[in-house]
C-alpha cells in the first residue's frame, strides 16, 4: 500500500453530525438534517460518508451532479437525494431513473422536469405519488432560483404539473458565516425575503413542504433560518467559521466539531546535503547550513497545493519540519536538521493530526480555505476509514 493515505475518522463524523443535531434542538428536536456529500463528500468519499451521516442520524443527502446522486443509488443508498445544481434536460432522464430530488428555479426547468418524468414513467395517479421536487429561491446569491416574488407563481406552476409536486422550499444563504455587522444586515435581509416568499406561497394555498435555508454558518448561529431542516456542509466535515461563535444550544454545551481527514504519509529517503546546495526545481530554496533533508512522496499531484511551497510544515514524532524548495507532482523535500532524529520510513502528519494543525491550518496559508483543500485530495491517494 502507497505511503501516502487519507485517514477518514469516520467517529468524528458521526460525532460532528451529533453535535450538529443537539445545537439545533428546540422544543426537544432538532430539525431535519441534510448532509452535503457532492465533490466526493468534500474529498472524504461520498458512499462511506453518506452510510455514515445515515446512521448518525442525517435524514437526507445533497450531491451537486447527477453523476454523484446516481453513484449513491448503485451503492444501494435509498435515503433522498437532492441534486443542488441546475439539472439540464439531457440529465434528467438519468435523474429520474435514480429517483433523485432537483430545485426548481424556473418555469422552464419545471416543465422539462415533469416531461421526463411522464416519459420516464415515475409517477402515479395521487398527488402521493408524483415526484417530488424543490422550489429553490434566490435571495441574495445571485446564482440559481428564481425571485422572491416569483416564488408563489412557480409554485403554482409546479402544482399545475401532472407529474411532479412541491415538496420543499429553499434558499441559500451568502455571508452567514460572518460576523461582520453588513454581512449580518445582509443575511437578515435574506431571512426576511425568504419568510416573506414563503409566506406568499402559503397564501396562495400551496403546502411549500420542507423549508430550509440554513448553511454552515445559519447552522451554527442563526436559530432563526434552521426552519424545517438545515444543510451545514464544512461544518459536519470538522471546520466551524473561526469568527462565528454558535448560538448556546438546548444541550448545554459549545457546539464542537474535529476534523474527519489526516493526510499522512512517511519518510521514504534521507539525504545529507552541504551548506550552499539548493533543492527541488527552480532552486528556489538553498541549504544555509549543512542538512539532512527527508523525501516524502506527496506533491501537487495528489492535492497537496504547489502554493505552498517554503510556506509549510509537516509532522514527524511531534515536532514540525519545514518543507524547503518547490514542491514537486509526485515528492517534496522536508528540512530535518543537521543532526535528525528522524529515522527513515517515519510516519508524517501533512495535516489532520490535530486542531492546529489541520485543513484550515494549511488553506491559510495557500489564501484559500478548508473545502478546496479537503477537495483538491486526489483518487491516487487511498482512503483508509
């Protein structure tokens, strides 16, 4: 087996969705939970991680394209599956097929939807049995849905379908994971509009079904957009905002999450290099004293980002080792000091070890953050659950 593994800390998980679960109770229940398991479970693998967020008690699952939802189904998965991004009409038979939930943003949509569906034979003659769907609603992301004040016309649009039914309402929220005093105006604007689109479609007489609203940041300090169900995503995956504190939950305690990957792997070579010898391509790092440097085989190639180059660390018996030069595809080199205690074939911590040193830690310093990185870790390096 390849030195280079994901560990996936599939307790984490399910604590993390536990905890999730305790935070938001009111009135001795929480709301419904869907857990986000697209782009491959955010890097952590979708089957293991939706069988997982099942058990700890999720009640429905997210995927962004038809390929994920369909890949769930053919693992023998049978929870709801909603499919977050637009669908287009040559993916919607295989939608149909793997009886997979869209939002509706538009009347278009709608109306190509309930097509393949009567073509695709899903459906039946009670209002029970057509297929479900979900009104997505733009308040203020400007990405998919349609306008607050469409929300009633397409509602009952979807109703007058003969093959599909509104069975749950939706927005997505764009800074709820700030705490700056505009970005909060922002989201309480977005709650308002959101309530206030929800209400028309109720008046209208039209059951809007499941609503919900709340991301990772809703989820952990915004009561007021949990609604029906919530849909946190880092947050389940171990990264809560750092400048969020959560709301006191029901339970009595701070909501806690623990990173689910640690990327590890091990010293495969060591190297004394004299003072003055420049390492890896485009010389960008030269010893300044005499060195031992350890080789381990993880680079660009696997996700480890190319960015970080002479900008950081890794973990070797407890103690952090700067990696020096570019770092390469496959390797990258690791400054151990003139006289190591580092032995050959030790265990290397990349990230994931603990809470200082983690996914977030890492996508500091690449300027990005804790999802790309978890992402951007690649098919060749194994997954250990």
């Amino acid at each position: 087996m390849r030195a280079t593994q994901t560990i996936i800390h599939i307790g984490n998980f399910k604590n993390n969705i536990r905890a999730v679960l305790a935070h938001t109770k009111r009135d001795g229940k929480p709301p419904l939970l869907c857990v986000p398991v697209k782009a491959d479970a955010y890097g952590h693998g979708a089957v293991p991680l939706s069988n997982a967020a099942l058990e700890a008690g999720a009640s429905y699952l997210a995927v962004a394209a038809v390929g994920e939802g369909t890949e769930l189904r053919a693992a023998g998965i049978t929870a709801p599956v909603l499919l977050l991004s637009q669908i287009t009409p040559e993916e919607m038979p295989d939608a149909v097929a793997a009886n997979l939930t869209p939002f509706i943003g538009d009347a278009e949509t709608a109306a190509l939807f309930a097509e393949a569906v009567s073509k695709h034979g899903h459906g039946g003659v009670s209002a029970a049995d057509l297929y479900p769907v979900h009104l997505k609603i733009d308040t203020g992301m400007g990405r998919l849905g349609c306008l607050p004040k469409e929300a009633a016309e397409l509602a009952a649009f979807i109703k007058e379908q003969k093959t599909i039914r509104l069975c749950g309402t939706a927005t997505h929220l764009a800074v709820s994971d700030s705490a700056d005093e505009n970005d909060v105006a922002y989201t309480n604007k977005q709650i308002e509009n959101f309530r206030a689109a929800v209400a028309a479609i109720k008046d209208a007489g039209i059951d809007p079904g499941i609503v919900h609203a709340a991301n990772t940041g809703a989820t952990v300090a915004r009561p007021d957009a949990w609604f029906d169900m919530v849909r946190p995503g880092i947050l389940l995956y171990g990264y809560a905002p750092e400048n969020l504190p959560p709301v006191a939950c029901a339970a009595g305690a701070p909501l806690t999450v623990q990173p689910v990957m640690e990327l590890v792997t091990k010293i495969v070579a060591l190297k004394k290099i004299p003072k003055g010898t420049s390492v890896s391509y485009g010389r960008t790092w030269t010893a300044p004293s005499d060195t031992t440097v350890g080789i381990i085989p993880i680079g660009y190639g696997d996700g480890l980002p190319r960015i970080l180059s002479g900008n950081f660390f890794v973990v070797v018996d407890g103690a952090r080792y700067p990696v020096v030069g570019r770092i390469c595809m496959d390797q990258c080199m690791v400054d151990l000091g003139a006289a190591p205690r580092v032995k050959r074939w030790a265990d290397v911590t990349v990230f994931g070890g603990s809470l200082s040193h983690n996914a977030a830690t890492i996508a500091k310093q690449a300027g990005t953050i804790p999802y790309e990185i978890t992402c951007g870790i690649n098919k060749r390096v194994i997954r250990v659950y």
